[in-house]
C-alpha cells in the first residue's frame, strides 16, 4: 500500500537553477511536534529561571538539537528590550551562538582559554595586550586579527574580559553547542572544571547558559545531580515508533520533507514499507532523515535521475552505524526517565536503604521505562525528564505538522 505525497513547495522553484533548489530544500526547516515542543519548553526555562542559570538542551545525536539552538539563537537577538542608553555601549548583543571547541578528551586551561577567546570573539570585543572594540555588526569579525595581538592571556584576565564584555552587551543568553565536548567521560577533573567556569560565568554576569548537548554528556558522574540535574533540562526526542501518535507525527514529517523537494522528479507516492525503512534507519531522528534526503536529493539533481525510494534510502547511515546509534539512544532515553511518586512514597516510609542505589548503578543506574498509552502514561503520571508540558505556541510559523501542545 502507497500513500500520495503532496507538492508542498511554491511551484515557481521549479524555474530555478538546480543549485537554487538544492539550497532552498537543504535549508527547509519542517515544523514538527518534537521539535515545536522543545522549543517552547527550552523558552520557558531560560525566560522564567532566574538570570544566571544553566539550561541544558539534551537529545540524541542528529535528532535536530543544532537546528534548535539555531533557532533559539536568532529568536534571542531582540527578544529582551535594550535599555534606553547613547554612545557605543548602546550596541547590544543580547544572545550569543558558539560551538564548543574540539578536545582531545581532556579540558585543561588551554582549553578554557580557546572557548573564552572564542567568547569574545561572537561577542566583538576582544581583550589584547591593548583594547580591540569590534562593533556588534562586525562581531563575528570579517578582518583577520594578527596573530601576535591576541597574546598569551592568561585564564584569569580572559575570564574577567569575558564577564565584563557579557555585561556591558547585556547579554541575555549564551548558547553552546555540541557542549558535550566540555564534559569528556574520561577527564574527571576536566569535567569539574567546566562546572565550576560555566557556573562562575553564568552567576556573575546573571547571563543564561544553554548548553546543546546529546546523551553524552549524561555519561559524566560528574555532570549529574548537583549540575545538570538540578537546573533545567529539555530533552528533544527521537520520535517513538512503538507509540502509535508518535508513529504518525513522524510519518507526516517524512511527508512534509519529501512534499518540500523542488522537483519534477520528486517522490510522489511512498510505500509504508519505504515509510518504515526510513525510520529505522533515521531511528525516527528527523536531522537523522534530512541529512539523508540532502544527499539523494543532492545525487538525484546530479545525475538527472529519478527520485525514488531505493534512490534515497541508498544514502542512509550504514546499519552498524545506526545500531550503535540507537544503543546510545535508549540509554540515553533510560538516563532521562523520571521516577514514579510511588518510589518517593517507598523512600519517606523507609522501605529503602542506600544499597539499592548502589546496586542499582551497577545495572546502568536506571529502571526501565513503563509503557506509555499514546504520548504519555496517564495512571500514575511518569514523565521523561525535561518533557514537561509547555505553555508557548508551536515554532516554525504554526506549519501543517506542527501543533499545540
């Protein structure tokens, strides 16, 4: 059985180059229920948390978590009002976007050095052996600064640099991506030292952290309870094929995606076997699934040939990479699973001790998760960590797929 995949793109795109159209499909962001939800969540906890609190934005790898903090980016450039001020305090820089720097496993102080310079970089102010002022529409520094100007600062003067650029921008928001690599599993000491710098940071410029992050960060002892735990999380989903809601939310993203291919060969009609093969080798990641319509998409315009199912399930990620893929996703998933009140009301009669803790962390520290009916189990009430229910209206533009939560 096929199903119709209707033309969702303004038919004018077809007159284009085929570069045009490739760009407009690689670009297309599609609205959908997962993503709508994280995001309205992700903005409630950085606009309700007091200033100076760490957000984490955690999911699976490739499930979209870059396009989200993309998003929250752009959207807190002019969200906060700028103070009625005159002369070049008066440029604002209300959020800031930056991608942690590779590491080779170990955070040390040359590390730190390297993301506070890259700090002050997106934020167009740099501290050299004298003042460098960048303007706030240059901040991500079109020139090239000389070598020998930035100097070797030392991690005391970059940090007092970076917290008085942050509050001289008002900046409201700094958002950190790929911030795993701030948070490597073998580098205990590497892993406190983050902790410490990013709640230093975020306390004493009262700027709000959020941290784009998948499941490995949760793999850090030292990132748990007394960090992470205990500020704000918001966990952006794989879709759930063995939840029936979730199986159709994803299918009509699938739908929506091949609907927006800009051309007179697109897929028309999709098999619910294509449907299926697609989703298990995206694990029901949608950036999983784009990155594979990029690349058939992008051969198809090559080659001038027909798109079909086999042509773009060819690109999809080889099975042993999808497999070790969603090993790390229930794990992951399992780490982010709350509690039941029931063992809150077991732990205050004390019918507990702590060895259960400790047996229990030697079998990967989680129980597994109870089966839901639909989206969320309704008798007793068990949420996922960080899906708590969010008050905002679906991003994207209100699309076809996206919904109120």
């Amino acid at each position: 059985m096929t199903r119709p995949i209707p033309q969702q793109f303004d038919s004018t795109l077809l007159k284009g180059s085929d570069d045009e159209r490739l760009a407009h499909f690689s670009k297309k962001i599609v609205a959908h229920t997962h993503l709508s939800d994280a995001s309205n969540l992700a903005k409630d906890n950085i606009e309700f948390a007091p200033a100076g609190e760490v957000v984490a934005v955690i999911g699976p790898t490739e499930v979209g978590t870059t396009v989200l903090g993309r998003s929250l980016w752009k959207y807190y450039q002019s969200f906060w009002p700028t103070p009625q001020e005159t002369g070049p305090a008066a440029s604002m820089v209300h959020s800031i976007g930056i991608q942690a720097p590779s590491s080779s496993g170990r955070i040390d102080e040359r590390y730190w050095k390297r993301l506070l310079k890259l700090l002050l970089t997106k934020g167009g102010d740099i501290l050299i052996d004298k003042k460098l002022y960048v303007p706030p529409t240059e901040f991500q520094l079109q020139h090239s600064i000389p070598p020998n100007l930035l100097g070797s600062q030392d991690i005391d003067t970059l940090q007092s640099a970076t917290l008085a650029m942050l509050r001289a921008r008002t900046t409201n928001v700094v958002i950190v991506n790929q911030a795993e690599r701030l948070f490597p599993e073998n580098d205990k000491a590497g892993c406190i030292r983050s902790q410490q710098m990013l709640r230093d940071l975020a306390a004493e410029s009262q700027t709000r952290f959020v941290l784009v992050a998948n499941y490995r960060i949760l793999k850090t002892a030292c990132v748990g309870g007394d960090f992470l735990q205990r500020n704000h999380m918001v966990h952006l989903r794989r879709y759930d094929h063995l939840d029936a809601e979730e199986w159709n939310d994803f299918n009509s993203t699938l739908d929506a995606l091949l609907g927006n291919i800009p051309s007179l060969r697109r897929l028309e009609r999709l098999s619910e076997d294509g449907a299926r093969k697609f989703y298990m080798n995206s694990l029901g990641c949608i950036g999983t699934l784009k990155n594979t319509l990029n690349m058939g998409v992008s051969h198809s315009f090559r080659t001038k040939e027909k798109i079909t199912e086999e042509l773009l399930l060819r690109f999809g990620q080889p099975n042993v990479t999808a497999a070790k893929l969603a090993k790390e996703a229930i794990q992951g998933e399992r780490m982010l699973m709350d509690t039941d009140a029931k063992d809150i009301e077991r732990i205050l009669d004390r019918n507990w001790t702590p060895d259960e803790d400790a047996d229990s962390s030697t079998k990967a520290g989680f129980r597994a998760p109870a089966k839901e009916s639909g989206r969320r189990q309704q008798n007793p009430v068990v949420r996922r960590i960080g899906e708590r229910r969010p008050t905002r209206d679906p991003v994207g533009g209100g699309g076809p797929n996206a919904r109120r939560a």
